[in-house]
C-alpha cells in the first residue's frame, strides 16, 4: 500500500486548503488504496472570514488542517520522505499564503522551509509529487531553476506567465485534466482554477492522484 502525504495548508479556500480539493483528493487517494499521511506547516497565519471576506483572528494552520484530517495530522517538519512514496497538495489560497507566499509577492515569493524540505527530498528520491489549482506555484517556485518543471494551473495567463517566471514550462489544461510530467515525476491539474463546482473538478484530481500512483516505484 503506497503511503502518500497529502499536505494542507488549513481549512477553508480563503487562507487554507480548498476543502473541496481536499476531500476529492482523499477520496481518490483511498479508492486508490492509497495510506494517507496527513501533514502541515506548525505555523500562524491570518485566517478570513468567509463569510464576510475580511480578516479575522490570528491562527495555526496545522491546527486548522487537522479539522480535514480528523485530528490524525502531522507537523510537516517530522514527516520524513523516506517514510512517503508520494504527496499530494490541493490548491486553495493557503497553498499560496502560507505554505509559499505567491499570492502577495508572485514570482519572488518564499516557500515555508519545512514543506519545501519534504518536497526537495521526495524528488530528490524519485519519488511522485501532485498539486491541484494554485498549489502547482508552489512547484514552480522550489523547481523551477532546475528542473524546469512542465505544468498546469489551467488557462489563465497571468498565473501561467508567473510560473514561467520562476522557471517552470505551463500547459494548458482543462478542469478535467491531469498534466504529467514524466521526467520530474509531476502531475498538476487545474481543479477549481477551472472547475466551476466539485463535480468539474473531480475527474482530473482523480487523473492526478491515479497518475501519481502510477509514478510510485514498486
């Protein structure tokens, strides 16, 4: 059974994971039969209200994740590659605010060192990494000067020319899609960068963890 790190970024689409992606990416992580480890950052971000789009409290986003996680959730900064054979990462603004700053500083953001440290050793060992919706910046920016990744955040130009920015090569893609790339064993897929409802997106988060699994070293 592959062990995967699905790795959040809180609990709400505003400043945390996209529970929706979340969820769709458990659910094809298990019907896969894949073992979930469920991880993230022990750090303070500020939270959004939902309902009103204007600021809130002061929080923690492992502490937030773990409501996705049911309470069984790891700080990312213990979690060892050598233990993983893979992660996944649902997009969501947290996947832009708090585990790399992309969606304040673009190109020239900065990446939470524990899970950028996580992510360099999983490629580092060969080993399978998928994103969905904006988490794929993320990608971009740990990767991009080296590995030249190949993905996708789906059709909008100003994002994909800011992934280009930090190194990465996009292609466009629909909610329905998943981009593979081989070399680096990287999967992306648009998700709600397209999708208009968890419907539209679950095919290709199910072609992204399935491709992902596929890339797992057996």
């Amino acid at each position: 059974m592959p062990r995967i790190a699905l790795i959040l970024s809180g609990c709400g689409v505003q400043d945390g994971s996209e529970i929706h992606e979340a969820v769709l990416c458990i659910l094809a992580l298990q019907k896969a039969g894949a073992d979930v480890v469920f991880c993230a950052p022990d750090m303070e971000f500020t939270s959004v209200n939902h309902l009103t789009g204007k600021p809130g409290e002061k929080r923690n986003v492992l502490v937030e994740s773990a409501r996705i996680a049911r309470g069984n959730i790891k700080d990312i900064a213990k979690v060892s590659a050598k233990d993983l054979d893979g992660a996944v990462l649902p997009g969501g603004f947290g996947a832009a605010k708090n585990l790399c700053t992309f969606a304040v500083d673009g190109p020239g953001c900065k990446v939470n060192e524990p899970t950028a440290k996580l992510l360099r050793d999983l490629h580092a060992a060969g080993k399978p990494i998928g994103a969905a919706c904006i988490a794929p910046a993320l990608i971009a920016k740990i990767f991009g000067g080296e590995a030249h990744p190949e993905l996708t955040i789906g059709d909008d130009p100003g994002t994909a020319k800011a992934l280009e920015a930090m190194g990465a090569k996009h292609k466009i893609a629909t909610a329905a899609q998943a981009v593979v790339d081989r070399k680096n064993r990287i999967v992306t897929t648009p998700a709600y960068m397209c999708a208009k409802d968890a419907a539209e997106a679950w095919p290709g988060i199910e072609a992204m963890v399935n491709d992902v699994l596929g890339l797992v070293s057996r």
